[in-house]
C-alpha cells in the first residue's frame, strides 16, 4: 500500500463509518474528509491513504499526539481513530510490536483484565485468529504475571488486524461521526453570544455544511465585551466548522429606526425580520444557499409558531433550525460537549434584548407584520448594514 517513505512517522488508523457506506458518491465524501485532514496538519508532513472503508494517516513524529488526537476529535466524518504501530506478517515483528505496545498505557501498570482481538482479513496468513489471540495474550501474560484474561469484559484490549500488513492497537477513540464539513454546501449561521446558536451551527457542521458566521452587534448599546464573545465562540467553532468567517453588521442604526417607526409591542419582531433581511442580503454575497439559526420552539416570545411563521416569510432562502425540537437541558448538554458552553454562559447583553418591548406581541399575523415592516422602509439602512459588515477570518486550529 505504501508508495511513500513512512520512517520517521507515526501512524493512525481512522475508521470511517456512514461515509463508507455511500455508495456512487463514497469518493465525494472520502476526498472531502481527506481535504479536511489534511488542511488541519497543514504543514506537518502526512500522508493518508485509503483501504477498504479505512483511511491510514501518517503524520510526522515531530507532530505531538495531542494535536493529532484533537484534530481527528473535531473533525466530523471521523468515527474513531487509533495510534498503531504497522508490521510485516511476520510473528517475530508481531510480537516485538505487541510487547512494544504494552509497555504504554493502557498496560503499563501491568494490573486487572485483558484480552487480545484478532481480525484477519488477510486469510492466507498462516494463523488463525483464535491462535494469534493466545500466543499474544501469553506475551502479554509473560511480561505481567498480576494480569487476567477476561474475553467478555476486560479492562484492556490488544487489538490486532491482519491484513496486507498487521497492525496493532490498544486505545480507540471515539471521532465525532457526521459527514465531512462542506461535502453538504454553503450556509450562513447566525450566531450569538448565547447558548443555542454555536451548537446550531455544530449540528448543521455534523451534517456537512460550511458555514460563515454572522453576528449583530449594537455598539454602544452592546458593549466591546459582548463581541469579543462572539469572537471567543467562533474560535471555539473553528476545529468543528474546518475554520470560517465571522461577518459583523453594525445594527445600531437600524435598531434606533425600528424604536421610532414601529410600535413598542412590534419591536422585537420587526427587529427579528430585519436581522432575517440582513442575513439574505449577506447569503447572496456570501454565496450561502441556507440561514442557519438557534430557535427552538416556544422558547421565548420570538420563537412561537406564529412569530417563526412570521420571520420565515421575510426570508427568500430556506432558514434551517436544527434546535427546532430541543429542550434547553438538551441543548446544553451538547453545548458542554462542543465547549462553548462556558463561554455562553458568561454575562453578555444581546441587541435582541435592548429595546425589546414589556408585552412583545407573541401571536402575530403575518400579513399584518409584514405591513408593518413596509411602513418602515427601512431597506437602505439594512444594505448599509451589509456594506459595512466587519469580516474576521477564523482559522481551523
Ligand atoms: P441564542 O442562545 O442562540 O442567543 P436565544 O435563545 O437567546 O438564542 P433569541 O435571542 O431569540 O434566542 O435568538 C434566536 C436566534 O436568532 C439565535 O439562536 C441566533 O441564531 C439568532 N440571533 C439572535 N441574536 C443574534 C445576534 N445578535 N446576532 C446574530 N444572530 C442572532
Ligand atoms: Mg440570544
């Protein structure tokens, strides 16, 4: 398999799950995930080939495994991983190999249960699986007298696989599955500094999709602090989105334009269809086919399905809500495994909540609204908006 030189670098095996199974379009998506990769260890020397659903990826041994490990973690296509060492179908090298293995975790302490997992894929290799299991468990029983053989449910596991070569592993990791980042097309997240957006930008990232981020930001009405915020969850977002682009409007004067010609009851939801204007215009610039936000039923007065009915029709794109059927604890606890929920929860004042009115309407009429909203004639300010839109390029890693 290997057409290139490996000596001086380590190997992970990466398992690749429902891309696998894509039929026709496998190649599609294996060379997205490659691309992926390969982009995050940009310029670390690797390599990554493919075999048989698997991809094998060499990557410099001066690259800490750390680094590697939180690549492969936040990179959606992966379904799991291992650090393996790769020998000839040759029991001497298989046994160096395992006993070299052993003598790291998770076998170092050399105490409680293990077992060895032999595939072989390769059936013309002399041994049998079953056989390879016990010689390599009696290694490992050598080296550690204290431990135990358990084949149900063992403390450590020696895997091996047998296939044009051999490789052996002792620690698989969980990936993060989905499909690779931008195999789906191009959307536009709007994000906030709260708890929902970022991890509604992570779902649609798990489904494929690249996306530029958009925040709107009422300076001096939303302090510096608020968009540093924003500017700390992109960064936490950018392993998970293959890096992005975070788009700042300036929505102070649209906001003070809503407060002076729109009734105190409306404000909220001009203000909703306003920010879904803005993210139109910014799509098209941007070439995004989607709007993304982090609305959830009934949450809040602006997310029944009379308001949802009404900001839905000020939008010419389709606006995806992957948190449209999540409770809040639901969220959260996906917030916590994104890593954006400490951030989230820092106190931050939203240009949503400035002038947002006592008795907001909560079952508004979409015709009556959308009249509203044209007595406003408000459409200079918003392309304004889009002009003059600050762009931070968020990177990957
Ligand atoms: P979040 O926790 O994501 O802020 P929320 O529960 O506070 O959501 P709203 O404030 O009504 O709910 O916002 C609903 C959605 O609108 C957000 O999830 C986000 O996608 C978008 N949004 C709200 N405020 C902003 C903003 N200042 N900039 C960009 N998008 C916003
Ligand atoms: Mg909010």
């Amino acid at each position: 398999m290997e057409k290139f030189d490996t000596t001086g670098m380590k190997l992970f095996l990466i398992k690749l799950g429902e891309i696998s199974l894509k039929g026709l379009n496998r190649g599609f998506f294996e060379k997205k995930l490659k691309n992926n990769i390969k982009l995050k260890l940009h310029p670390c020397r690797s390599y990554l080939t493919r075999e048989k659903g698997r991809f094998y990826l060499y990557v410099d041994n001066s690259v800490s495994d750390e680094k590697i490990e939180f690549i492969l973690k936040t990179t959606f296509g992966v379904v799991g991983f291992s650090k393996a060492l790769v020998v000839e179908k040759d029991w001497d090298e298989m046994v160096r190999a395992a006993a070299e293995l052993i003598e790291k975790e998770p076998f170092a302490d050399g105490k409680g249960s293990f077992r060895v997992q032999s595939r072989r894929s390769d059936k013309s290799f002399s041994m049998r699986s079953l056989q390879i299991e016990q010689q390599l468990g009696g290694v490992v029983l050598d080296r550690y007298p204290e431990m135990t053989v358990n084949l149900k449910h063992p403390d450590k596991t020696l895997y091996v696989e047998v296939r044009e070569k051999v490789y052996l592993y002792t620690s698989p990791v969980d990936g993060p599955g989905g499909l690779p980042v931008s195999c789906a097309g191009k959307g536009l997240l709007l994000l906030s500094g709260g708890i929902d957006s970022p991890v509604a930008g992570w779902r649609m990232a798990k489904r494929g999709l690249n996306m530029d981020c958009l925040y709107f930001h009422a300076y001096p009405y939303t302090s510096d602090m608020a968009l540093q915020k924003v500017k700390d969850l992109a960064l936490l977002l950018g392993p998970w989105l293959q890096g992005t682009t975070l788009l700042v409007v300036n929505f102070t004067e649209a906001e003070l334009w809503i407060k002076d010609h729109s009734v105190e009851e409306e404000h909220t939801l001009m203000m909703r269809a306003c920010m879904m204007k803005v993210a139109n215009k910014m799509a098209r610039k941007r070439n995004a086919r989607v709007i993304v936000t982090g609305e959830a039923l009934g949450q809040v007065a602006s997310q029944t399905l009379e308001s949802l009915c009404f900001t839905d029709s000020m939008s010419k794109i389709p606006v995806l809500r992957p948190l449209i059927g999540m409770d809040k604890n639901e969220i959260i606890e996906t917030a916590r495994k994104v890593g954006t929920y400490e951030t989230s929860i820092l106190p931050y004042d939203d240009c949503c909540v400035i002038f947002s009115p006592k008795h907001p309407l909560t079952r508004p009429d979409v015709e009556q609204q959308t009249k509203s909203y044209n007595n406003m004639d408000i459409e200079e300010i918003l392309d304004k908006c889009v002009n003059e839109a600050a762009e931070y390029p968020i990177n990957y890693i």
